[in-house]
C-alpha cells in the first residue's frame, strides 16, 4: 500500500483588507508594515463626546496644529513598528556599550589631557540628559 500527498494550490479570495486594498490598489499584498499602520485611528461611530471637551470627538483632527490632507500618508520611511523598532534600539544600546566598554578596556580617558577631560564631562553629561529628555518626548508624543 502506498500514500501519496499531493499538493493543490489555494488562490486566495482577496490579498488584503478592504481599507487597505484602497490605499495601495487592488490585486496587491500590503506588507506587514501597511498592516499594522495605516487607518488604524478611529474616526466615526463614537459612543461619546469628551466629557472635557464636548466640542470635539475623542480623535478630532482640529486638536493638532499639523494639518494633513490625509494624516496616514505620514508614515515612517524606515517602516519601524515594534517589533523592528525594539530591535533597532536593542542594536544600538548594544553598540553603544561596546564603544564604551572599548574606552575602558584600553583607559583612553586616562590617558587624555586634564582639561579635555574636563571638557568632555562637562558636554557629555548635559548631552545625555538632552537625550533623555528627547527621547521621554517622543515617547510622550508617539502614546
């Protein structure tokens, strides 16, 4: 007795979403990224108005002073969400550490001139509280 598996394509009915399909023209994939970004902020059918701020819907377009024809084509040209993002920065800090470690590891503070030491300390702390402070913004401003 022998079994055989045989193979049978299945064509799929559509290749994505409505809302997508209208974005990028019908017949093609939209990648994970298109996915996960685009038309993902609701802006009809809401149960209620704000209750500090009946004026307006919770995602009324008139809150922000950046004025788009259409605020999904403000994407990210790096295509970053999450995944690839914590990922990135999880690459970075990595870096990061091995240049520092790479300064200690050969003393090149040590050996550098008093007042350039100096210099650095006094630039690179205030930098890193910039840094910081730019990246709780962004934080802030991408919740």
């Amino acid at each position: 007795m022998t079994v055989e598996i045989k193979t049978a394509p299945i064509e799929p009915r559509r290749l994505t979403f409505d809302h997508l399909e209208a974005r990028i023209g019908k017949g093609r994939a939209a990648t994970r990224y298109q996915a996960a970004v685009h038309d993902r902020q609701m802006t009809t059918n809401f149960h209620y108005r704000p209750t500090w701020e009946p004026g307006m819907d919770l995602f009324d377009r008139r809150r922000t002073a950046v004025v788009l024809a259409d605020f999904d084509q403000f994407i990210d040209p790096r295509q970053y969400y999450y995944a690839p993002y914590t990922i990135q920065r999880a690459r970075q800090q990595d870096h990061n550490d091995a240049n520092f470690g790479l300064v200690e590891k050969r003393h090149l503070l040590a050996n550098l001139a008093p007042e350039w030491a100096q210099k650095i300390r006094r630039l690179i702390v205030p930098l890193r509280h910039f840094e910081w402070g730019a990246n709780t913004t962004w934080d802030r401003g991408c919740a």
